[in-house]
C-alpha cells in the first residue's frame, strides 16, 4: 500500500499544477477586474479559491479551479453565507451593470460576523466560520496567537487531506508551570507532531496574552494576516465574534529596500505602514520566539492592505522621548497617533456617538478618571485640520444584561467569557458613572418598529426604527470601537476591530509622574476608515453600518430614520460628491436602547436564580 503521507504530497503537487495551468483561463475575471480602479492580481486570485457556497470548504479531493468562464459574478445569495478567501472579491470591486458610470461604487465590510450555525441562515450572510479560515489546503503553515485553545477543535478545521502536513504554531502566555491551560495545551500539542507550541514572556503579573491573530503561508507563495476576536475553543464560536482578513499578499517580486526600518516612518493607513507595525509587534516576543516569523513576513507585499494596525505590548512608553514618526506606539498612546491622521465627517448640527462593545469591563477605578481623561480623550482624538467647532461625541457603552445572557445561544454558559463586576464598594462605584454610558447588547425587550417587519409608512414616520444586525441571541465576545459621525448613526467616523477589552491592562494606564506609560498585555486590532477608500479626493468616501450583510446599498438604505428634503437624513445622508460606500458590518442594532436605572449589567461571579432558556440557574462564577 503507497504510504499516505506521500499520497497526499503528491496529491497537493497535482492541485497547485492545475492551479497554475488554470491561471490562463480567468479571463472574464480579469475584464472585470480591470474595470475598477482597486484590482490587482492577489485580489483576482482570491476568487479562484473560492467555494461555491458549499457547507465545507474544498480539499484536495475536488477541484480548485477558478469557476466556468461563462459565470458572471454575483452577490452572495440571501439564504446562504459567502465563503471567500480573503476579502476582496470580484463582486466587491466589479461596477453594478444596471447603473450608469455616475452611480456610487460599493465595498463590503473589511470585518465579517463568525457564522453561528444556531442562528438563522438569513443572519448567517456573509459569515465565515473558523472551517473557511483554516479550511483551504493550500495552507502550509499557521501561526495562531490567542489566549485560550483547544488544539482538538484547531486541528479539526484545517482540510482533511493537508491537516497532518500544516506547520502549526501556537503562541500563548500560560507560562506558569502549574497553569491549567498551559497543562492542557502541552499535553495536546504531543498528538500532533506537526504542533509547535511557544509561550509569550509575560512579564505583567496582570497581563495576559490576549491577542486573537492567525499568520498564514500558503503553498502558492501568498500569505494573509488575520485578526479577530474569538478564542480557539469551540464555545466562543457559538457567540458573535468578528473576523478581518487581509487580501492574500503575493511575495515581493524583488528585493525591497528595507524601509521599514528606515527613519521616517510610511503613511498611517497605507499597506507599507500596516507592515512595519505588524513586524514591530512580531519582534516584541524576542527573535527566539517570533524572529523566524517576522524574517519571512517581510518578504511579502502588503501594498493592498487597508487599514492602521492598533496593538499593545507589555512595555513602558515614556511620552517625552518617544516618537511617532520613526517608532510604534503601543496602547492607549498608538491609537491615538492613529486617529490624528483619520478626517471626520461631523457637521456642526449633528452629535456624534463614540460607541465602546466589549466583553470585559475590568476595574477602572473608583472615579472615571482613567475613562476619561485618557480612554475617552484617546477616542475623541481628531485629526488637527477637522473643524474644530464639531460638537464632542456622545460615549456609549454596550454591554449585555443578564437577561441577555439567560437568552443567548448558550445561555448562562456564555456568561462565563463575559465579565463585569459589581459587587464590592469600589465595584459599585465603578458602575455608578459607567451607568449613564450603558446600552443593551440585544434591546429587544423594547417593542419598536422592525425594519424586517415594517411596512414602508411605519419606515417613514418612524424615527426609532429598528435596524437588526441578526446577533440577539449570540453573546458578545466581539470588540468594537466605532465613531458615528451623526446624531441618527447612519455614517461612521472610523470603526475599530480589536482583541482589547475596557481595561488598563489592555490599553495601558494613564502616564506617571516620569510619563511613562505602562501596558501589562498583548492586544492586537485593525482600524479604517472611509478615508482609506478615497478615489483621488478627500471625502469622497463615506462609510457605513450595515446589516445582516456585509455590502451597502448603492442607494442609502440603511438610516433609521424618515427621510427628509432631498433624500437627506438628519443633514448627513446624500453629501455631495460622494463616489464610493463602504459598508461596516455591525454586530449589534441600531438604535441603541439605554440601560433602565434599575437595570444591572451581567456579572458572571453573582448567582442567577432565574432559569435560563434551558432550564439551568447560573451558580456563580467559579463557585464550588
């Protein structure tokens, strides 16, 4: 008998030569590539690799060719979940043909929603599950860096065929001997000998490594960066997390100087930018750990890469002597150098809304001195040419109540990944100026107009219309940070993707007396903005929420209020000059509904006595 190993070896070498010898047959593709100013090869590649909306992701049994010329591309059908590796695709970049060359171009949300399979298939659009990740055989190497894993449910994911071929490497910061999650990773990893296990130095007693990031080298000599939210444990991917995924990147055709390590640092927000940080996060594990990774990533052009890199590291930042310009900045400090680049689009007769979705509120302090005098001022941070008459943004602060919880896809179980306390003194205090910030995760004890349900008279004479994102019943692990630009919350400032929760630890604490910084965590996450979409001219981009799918109208349909003169809303929808819309994939409704002033945040270390939908009572967390 041919021994397997070998089989299948031979097997990945016939699909990468019918792979090339298809290269020559996307001709239609490419037409309609090359009528959008955004393509390029990588971006055409990443449809040749897709699955044609099938329940599992292709393996080396079946063909990976690109699709029969004669199939015009299209959207993803409502009814099920677009499955495409990375994220431009063609039905992305490609023109409506039922439009004329004036109408406004369409990009889909750079983050995608976690496919839930408990979930509705029509809230389940355009969701990826970890199977779409992993699932392509022509990985041959993944890096994961997360906090928690179950290298079982890891494993399971990859293809079939190639699964026992794959490098895998696992980074995490149990380090203590006795930590049961490091116990429970080590004596995994010995199934696999394909399983390379590194622990993160920590030198925080109260840092964790909580930084959620796939690294991916394919076998065609492309790789891709993405970071998300979730844990590797298969529970977490029953609870809405998010995903952003970079375009595949194509190796350096030559030998690039080394730029990044020049002293003016590239643009925030250009590819080249994204690169540099990512290495410089890299290269803060030590060349032990991570400098294999970071040597071989450098060979790879992120030119098509979109979006500014946000990321912590355990380190202290003096304020005085470092630089933004030749350095990065981690924490609460390199947000902010991030946000001074971004331009908004407040008018003076609009409020806009700074929105913070998390799973972990951790302590804070007994006054909101922290919230807001570093995090909140971090997040209201503009760029120094915005009109400096622009009202200051409303905060928000969406977290789930118990009831949530109690209703969720897990019940109280999926309350054990989700933290607030309340329970002490100082706890109590906490939440006291937390409360007035505080919004519902699900809201939907409110009984307000639908849009899935409302007739087209209730839309125009509501103002509290109810756009669904289609997560009510999945518990938040996802982390947000988003900007709305208006009172209404139809357009968005800037959107942030991260692994970070409401902490210090997280974002750093606020600078001593030797301002110095002092960040406790590993944390990665990814910001954009409409800018980043601009075609030649500022604002000439707009980006907006969208719901239960990742692309926007064409038309402006997703306000949630009546329309007014003109086809505006609130003053902010139908702006001049506006060419391309870019959608933001949003996790929770709008409107946000305000917490009750009897309502309580969920606490997972309180007893609930109340049954949730499966009949369980909720113990306490930790409790004996």
């Amino acid at each position: 008998m041919e021994y397997q190993p070998a089989r299948k070896r031979r097997r990945l070498s016939a699909a990468l030569d019918q792979a090339t010898a298809n290269a020559n047959d996307v001709d239609d593709f490419e037409a309609v590539a090359s009528s959008s100013p955004d393509a390029s090869p990588q971006l055409i590649s990443n449809v040749a690799t897709a699955t044609d909306n099938d329940s599992n992701p292709k393996s080396l049994g079946r063909s990976i060719s690109p699709p029969s010329a004669r199939r015009t591309p299209r959207m993803p059908e409502v009814s099920a979940p677009s499955r495409v590796s990375g994220l431009a695709s063609v039905a992305q970049l490609a023109p409506n043909k039922n439009c004329n060359s004036s109408s406004v171009k369409i990009i889909s949300s750079p983050v995608q929603l976690s496919q839930i399979q408990e979930l509705p298939a029509t809230s389940n659009v355009d969701a990826v599950s970890l199977k779409d990740i992993l699932g392509d055989p022509l990985i041959k190497e993944c890096w994961v860096f997360n906090y928690l894993f179950d290298i079982d449910f890891l494993m399971s994911n990859f293809d079939e065929d190639v699964r026992d071929m794959v490098l895998v490497k696992l980074v995490h910061g149990s380090w203590r001997k006795e930590d049961s999650n490091k116990v429970y990773i080590d004596e995994a990893a010995k199934r696999y000998k394909n399983v390379q296990v590194l622990t993160a130095f920590m030198p925080e007693a109260f840092g964790t490594h909580h930084s959620k990031m796939f690294i991916l080298f394919r076998h065609d000599s492309q790789a891709q960066v993405i970071i998300h939210t979730a844990n590797i444990i298969a529970g977490d991917w029953r609870m809405c997390q998010a995903v952003w995924r970079s375009p595949l990147l194509p190796m350096m055709t030559a030998r690039p100087v080394d730029r990044e390590d020049s002293t003016s640092l590239p643009q925030i927000g250009t590819g080249r930018r994204f690169k540099h940080d990512l290495l410089s996060y890299l290269r803060a594990y030590g060349q032990a750990k991570t400098g294999s990774l970071a040597s071989q990533l450098k060979q790879y052009d992120f030119s098509t890469v979109r979006g500014a890199l946000v990321a912590s590291t355990p380190s202290k930042l003096n304020l005085l002597s470092s630089d933004p310009d030749t350095e990065t900045l981690w924490g609460w400090p390199g947000l902010k150098n991030i946000l001074k680049n971004v331009p908004f689009q407040t008018s003076k007769t609009q409020t806009p809304n700074v929105v913070i979705q998390v799973s972990s509120v951790a302590t804070l302090g007994q006054t909101d001195k922290w919230l807001t005098d570093i995090l909140l001022s971090t997040l209201n941070t503009t760029l120094p040419a915005n009109p400096p008459s622009a009202p200051m943004p409303k905060a928000s602060l969406v977290f789930p109540t118990a009831d949530e919880i109690r209703r969720s896809v897990d019940g109280y179980s999926s309350g054990s990944s989700i933290h607030m306390k309340t329970q002490s003194a100082a706890q109590t205090k906490q939440l006291a100026y937390l409360r007035p910030l505080m919004c519902h995760w699900a809201g939907d004890h409110v009984k307000l107009p639908s849009s899935s349900s409302s007739s087209s008279s209730e839309f125009a004479a509501s103002t509290q219309l109810i756009r669904e994102a289609g997560r009510r019943r999945a518990a938040p692990h996802i982390k947000t940070y988003i900007r709305f630009s208006d009172t209404a919350m139809t357009k968005i400032d800037w959107a942030m993707l991260t692994s970070a929760n409401l902490s210090t630890q997280a974002w750093g604490a606020a600078a001593n007396a030797a301002r110095e910084v002092r960040v406790c965590s590993y944390e990665i996450g990814v910001v954009v903005w409409p800018g980043l979409w601009d075609d030649g001219k500022v604002g000439s981009a707009e980006m907006v929420p969208v719901f239960k799918r990742d692309m926007p109208e064409e038309v402006d349909n997703e306000a949630g209020t009546g329309s007014g003169q003109d086809g505006e809303r609130d003053g902010m929808v139908g702006r001049a000059g506006v060419k391309t819309r870019v959608g933001w994939r949003m996790p929770y409704d709008l409107p946000l509904v305000p917490y009750a002033r009897s309502e309580m945040p969920w606490c997972a270390t309180e007893p609930c006595d109340e049954l949730d939908w499966m009949g369980r009572k909720w113990p306490g967390f930790g409790a004996r």
